[in-house]
C-alpha cells in the first residue's frame, strides 16, 4: 500500500463526500436531511459553550464532536430518529419509533426507553434508536460514551458503529461493524466489545465481566480506540480486548486491501432493543417500568494525523507437541490458572455456577448450578489450527459421579461461531469412557478453532472429569 497519511482535515471532509465513489447512503428513515455543515442551533451552540469546559482533553487527541444531552431536546443537528417496524433484524419484538416517549432527555442523559402496550390482542414493544448517520460521520478517532444499561430479560441496549456508505464494500457483514458495547438484560454483570466483518461472516469479541456489582448499578464508560490497522476497547478505563486482524471479501473474490472494511467513514448509533436472537423474549420477570437505556454523554475525539500505510498481521498457526497433539497440557500433569486465556480456561455465563481445578492429571468439574444455556459452565482451549481439508481426531477420557450429558465441539469464535466439529451431545457414564470424535475441516484456514466441553443446562450438577484429551491429524 502507498505510505500516506491521513489528517483530521481530511477525515473532517470524509465526512460529507465519503471514501469512495461510491453512493452515499441515503438518510435514514425518519432522519431529517440537515448537511454536517449547517451550522448548529442557537440552543445547540448555548449547549455546546455550556460544557466545553466539563469536557475533558485526551493526551494525543483533538475533540472532534460531542453532545452531552444538556438540552431541552435532541440535538437534531447530531441524531437521526431511525424508526423501524418490529422484526427489522435479528428478529427483535420492538418497534422504533420517533415519539418523545421512547426517546427523550431527562437531567442532562439522553433515555431510550422501552414500552410494552398490546396490540391487536398481543403483547406489543416499542422503543428508541437514534444515529449520527450523515452528519457527524468520521473515519478513526477514540469513541468515549458513558451509561447506564437496564436489567430485565430481554433487553438489548447497544452503542455501536456502521459505515456511512454501508454498500462501498457489500452490505452486512462486509461493509464491517463495531460493537462498542452491548449488555443482555439478564446478564448485567457483563458487557461486550465486538466488531464484524467478511464474507463468510467473522466476528472477533472482548469480553468484561465486574467484579461484584453489574452496569445496571451505576453509569460506567465505554470506549473504542479505532485506528487504521487497530480497535482497542476499554471500560472505565481499562484496556480488555485488542483486534488488529480483519479482512472483507464478496464470495469467490479475492479479499479487499487491508484494513478494509475498517476504512472508511463510520457513525455511531444507540438503541435498546427488545428480544432478538441474543437475548431472547421478555418474560414476566421483565419491569418495564424501569426499561430504560441512559446515556450521560458522548463524546468522539481523533488524532492530529494517523499512518495508513498498515499491513495485516501474519496468522500464527500453533504447532503440535512431539506425539501430533495440539491440546497442550491435555493429560493435566501440569497446573495452570484457569482463569487466563493460555490454554485450559473455564468460563460460566448465563446463571451458571461452578469451579474446575487440575487434581491427580485430570480436569474436575463442579457445578452449583447448570445455568440457561450450553455454555453456561463451559471448559474450553482456544488456538487450534484448522486447516481447510485436513481431517481431526478429537479423542478424551471422562467420566462422572452420576451418569449425565454434556456436549463437546470445536468452534470457531473469530469465524462467526460456525462448528468444525458439530455440537455433539454425549452421556459421560460413571466408570471412565474413551470417546472418539472425526472430522473434516471445509472451512477457510483458521487458525484460532476452540475445543469447548459444555455442562451447562444438561439437567444435572454432577461432578465431571476428564483427561488424556488429544486433538491431532489423521490420514
């Protein structure tokens, strides 16, 4: 790629003609047609003198825009309403809309709330989604948005970013996405960073779960640090997740230049969503009356200039052990912290409850409670080379103090979660039982499949153990 280096003058100007020739994406729906050049409203401009001061400078970077919903009303010079039917994606129940009472501004925080009615005899949601789409669009910068997310099953708040053109390189997931935050309802004591991006579709995601306490509690900080050939995600703070490899491709072409699809001007949107895939349905338990989606502040800033003259890093394929196993530490005779991502780690999520500790060359496994999902309680060792039309052998010994199912698999979790080996369920018996698994990777080389065992949300608690776990190539 030519060495050149891109300016805030130039990504300023991005922002109104684009990064290609390609269309501009058109307003949407519901959004007003106000240019990014207008000039800003006289209570907008009183806003904006208002909390200049309050603003804080970032070492290395230029405030480029911000809003801190000080006003009386949405600054429409900013955010776009974007109404949208129920059903429009991900098979979400709300539907958006642009009445105050699902998007408004209380105490200086913007509210995106949800409202469960009926209609036609049925239970009916609506709620808010508000974009920057067209005129506060920008290419790189530092992302920085602080929140209170709501709990309740169900609920889906989102702070996230889509390109301005979302056609220049073919539409979701290879226009690409960035995920600054999202938190289930159910589940506040975790948020997700993610981006998307290709064809097949691959996702890459940070993971950060509090200590004690959940995001529901209390206003945290959310930000993304999007460079050229970097996104760097962080939470009050605190640096969780680093992406630096990513690609695009239309089916049966070749991959667009590196850093594509992550080059070119991308806005923010906010949303709280209501059911989906994710989260799944409200249920009784869900309070609307406390739905509610608060954004004190947000606020983008961009680098003087940015090098964009990137290189995508190289994949780095583990290497098998002496015997062609690429489990490492797979008979257990070495201790190990769990809770890191080097080898062995054990995860619970979705109410699970448990421990796992390495004892006597075997993996033990306890479970207090099994949780909603598979993955609830879940031991799993990423960095396994996948080799498109390689075949593998999974093979393991396990056993359990009373006889109950878990379900094994190798996933691919920066490939959109696809399968090399398909879920498989299995019943561990209480006497120790060789199981052997084979498979073909079809699949595009990855370099990052994961060996999961699931114990969650099987109907049992029993203690599981397992060792002499191999992962190898055959003929």
């Amino acid at each position: 790629m030519k060495s050149i280096r891109i300016t805030a003058l130039i990504a300023a100007a991005m922002m109104l003609t684009g990064c290609s020739s390609g269309n501009s994406a058109p307003a949407s729906e519901g959004s007003t047609e106000t240019p990014a050049t207008e000039a800003p409203t006289a209570a907008a401009e009183a806003a904006t003198e208002a909390v200049s001061e309050e603003v804080p400078d970032i070492a290395g970077y230029d405030l480029l825009w911000h809003d801190e919903f000080e006003s009386s009303e949405l600054d429409e010079s900013i955010w776009n309403y974007e109404p949208h039917e129920p059903g429009w994606t991900n098979e979400e129940l709300q539907e958006y809309t642009t009445s105050e009472d699902n998007v408004f501004l209380r105490d200086g925080k913007l509210v995106l709330k949800a409202i469960k009615s009926e209609k036609d005899g049925a239970d009916y949601y609506t709620s808010g989604k508000i974009t920057s789409q067209n005129k506060k669009d920008f290419m790189y910068g530092k992302v920085v948005a602080r929140a209170k997310v709501p709990e309740g099953q169900g609920l889906w708040p989102a702070i996230w970013m889509m390109p301005q053109d979302e056609g220049y390189y073919g539409q979701w997931p290879k226009c690409g996405e960035i995920d600054i935050m999202e938190v289930l309802g159910h589940a506040t004591e975790t948020a997700y960073g993610t981006i998307h991006y290709g064809e097949p579709h691959a996702e890459q995601q940070g993971v950060y779960t509090l200590d004690s306490g959940t995001f529901a509690d209390d206003f945290h900080e959310y930000s993304v640090e999007w460079e050229p050939g970097e996104m760097r995600f962080y939470i009050d703070g605190d640096h969780y997740f680093t992406v630096n490899d990513w690609f695009t491709a239309v089916e049966g072409e070749d991959e667009k230049e590196y850093p594509a699809p992550f080059n070119q001007p991308f806005f923010v949107q906010m949303n709280l969503a209501v059911g989906g895939v994710w989260p799944g349905d409200p249920d009784e338990t869900t309070d609307f009356d406390k739905a509610e989606f608060e954004i004190d502040y947000v606020r983008v800033y961009q680098k003087p200039e940015y090098d964009t003259n990137v290189t995508k890093p190289e994949k780095k394929y583990r290497t098998a052990l002496e015997d062609g196993n690429y489990i490492y530490n797979g008979d257990f005779t070495e201790q190990e912290d769990l809770t890191d991502d080097k080898n062995w780690k054990f995860l619970l999520f979705e109410g699970g409850k448990g421990a796992a500790e390495i004892r006597d060359g075997m993996m033990v496994i306890t479970s207090e409670a099994e949780g909603s999902v598979d993955y609830s309680v879940q031991l799993v060792q990423p960095e396994l080379p996948m080799i498109k039309g390689k075949k593998y052998r999974l093979t393991f010994d396990a056993w359990a103090d009373e006889e109950r199912d878990i379900v094994v698999c190798v996933s691919a979790p920066t490939a959109g979660w696809i399968r090399y080996l398909t879920d498989t369920k299995l019943t561990v018996p209480t006497e120790k039982q060789t199981f052997t698994y084979d498979f073909e990777m079809k699949d595009k080389d990855d370099p990052n499949g994961r060996l999961e065992f699931n114990l969650g949300h099987r109907g049992s608690t029993a203690t599981v153990y397992i060792t002499n776990v191999r992962v190898e190539e055959v003929d």
